[in-house]
C-alpha cells in the first residue's frame, strides 16, 4: 500500500485535483495525505499594519477546515485519508512534506486558466525538481 501526498488549497480546482486522487488511490488501493500550505510571504508587500501571527494563524483554521473537508470526501470512496498543515514557501513545505510523510506519489494539479499558480510548463517544471530532489514520484493529474 503506498501513500499519495496531494497539495490542494480548496476551491473548484482543488476539488478537481482531490476527487482524481481519492479515485486513484482508490484504484491502487493507497492512502491520501492532503496538505495545506500556509505561505504569509505577501504580507511582505503591504504597508499596513497587520500581525502576521494573527493572519497565519487564520490562515491555518481555513485550510485545517479544506483539509478535513477533503479527508471526509476521501472517506465517502472508502479512501483513507489525512491531513498535514505546514509553514512556509509551497516548493519546500510540499518537498519536506513527501520526504516526512514516505510518500510514494506526490501529485500536483493541472493548472486550470488564471485560477492556478502555475502554468502548465513551470508545473511540468517543478514536478521534475521534486522528483529529483525528493525521488518520490511526482505526477500532474
């Protein structure tokens, strides 16, 4: 039985990338570690005072939530399913989290228009680098 590290950040996209996990998982018979990246580096970019405490901890309650609501998607399908908040840059966290997690898939999703961080070739991109730094399997579904 393997485990598949999947990043997701809620929203349409994430639902998306979450159901063609869980159904995979499924097919293979893996568990699913969901993982939600809290990244308060914007906030390097306003003049505003604003405590980064407060914000990442906010930010943290929302995707705890995200994440419990994909864990009981994955529950539905009969997919076992956990969830894993860290801190910091996307790129590190989901590296440390395939490497923390022994993780035998990481699967990232297909970018979809102006929703997603990435397009399609800086993905393809960044998958690869995973791969190479982690040696984990690392696809874009």
């Amino acid at each position: 039985m393997g485990k598949i590290l999947c990043a997701t950040r809620g929203g349409a996209a994430s639902y998306r990338t979450q159901d063609a996990v869980i159904a995979l998982a499924g097919e293979q018979g893996d568990s699913v570690v969901f993982l939600y990246v809290v990244d308060t580096a914007f906030l390097d970019y306003t003049a505003r005072a604003v405590r980064p405490d407060v914000v990442a901890t906010e930010m943290r309650n929302l995707g705890e939530f995200l994440l419990a609501m994909a864990c009981e998607r994955a529950a539905s399908q009969g997919v076992e399913a956990t969830s894993l908040v860290k801190h910091g840059q996307l790129d590190d966290a989901l590296k440390e989290a395939a490497l923390e997690e022994e993780a035998t898939l990481v699967t990232l999703g297909r970018p979809l228009g102006d929703e997603s961080r990435f397009q399609l070739a800086a993905l393809e991109e960044f998958a690869a680098e995973i791969a190479a730094e982690t040696g984990v399997e690392t696809r874009i579904v």
